[in-house]
C-alpha cells in the first residue's frame, strides 16, 4: 500500500496519530495541540523536512532541540509553523522552550 492511498483511505489520520514513516525527500508534520506534539515520535527517512505547525487556539510553542546546543526555534502562534530537514540517521529529541514537560522525538533511519 502506498502513503497516498493510505492517507486517502483514512482521511490523513494515519500520519498525524501514528507517526508512519516519512520517505526520504518528503515533509512529515508535528502538529501542537494541548500541550502535546503530535505524534510525539515520528520516523522519518534522511532527507526528510519536518514541519511543526501550532494548532492552539491561544497558546504559543517553540521547538527547542536543546541537546544539540541549537537554539530555540521562535515562538509560534496558533497557525504558525517551522522547519527542520534531517539529512543524518539518529535519535533527536526536542522539546517546547515555555513548557518543558511538553517532548518529543524525531527518529531517523535509512
């Protein structure tokens, strides 16, 4: 089964609940709702752009991957996204800079 037919079969679900793989080359998204993200862990392939995106109605986020020494994303309000392009195979855990209890991770493997 391919990604397109599974995404038309389940309206989309499929990648934003269970976090399937993303193939080399594509953009996966993270959305931010209630304090989660979601899906909290997402594989993806190198090459992969990974766009979070705020689907708060009142609450901003940033995305922060503080173990690597990079810096903050900005803050993002309701509606507004970012993004980040995986090119190396690893563990990269990340979480939301004004709520820190708020994690995630973005697997990559060939």
């Amino acid at each position: 089964m391919t990604r397109r037919f599974l995404l038309n079969l389940l309206g989309g679900a499929a990648v934003v609940l269970t976090g399937l793989p993303a193939w080399a080359g594509e953009t996966a998204r993270v959305g931010m709702d209630k304090n989660l993200f979601v899906p909290q862990v997402l594989r993806v392939k190198p090459g992969t752009t990974v766009e979070w995106v705020n689907d708060e109605k009142r609450t901003s986020h940033s995305v922060f991957f503080e173990a690597e020494g990079l810096a903050e994303s900005d803050r993002l309000f309701p509606g507004e996204s970012w993004k980040r392009t995986f090119d190396k195979a690893g563990t990269y855990p990340y979480r939301c800079g004004p709520h820190p209890e708020m994690v995630g991770t973005v697997e990559v493997a060939p």
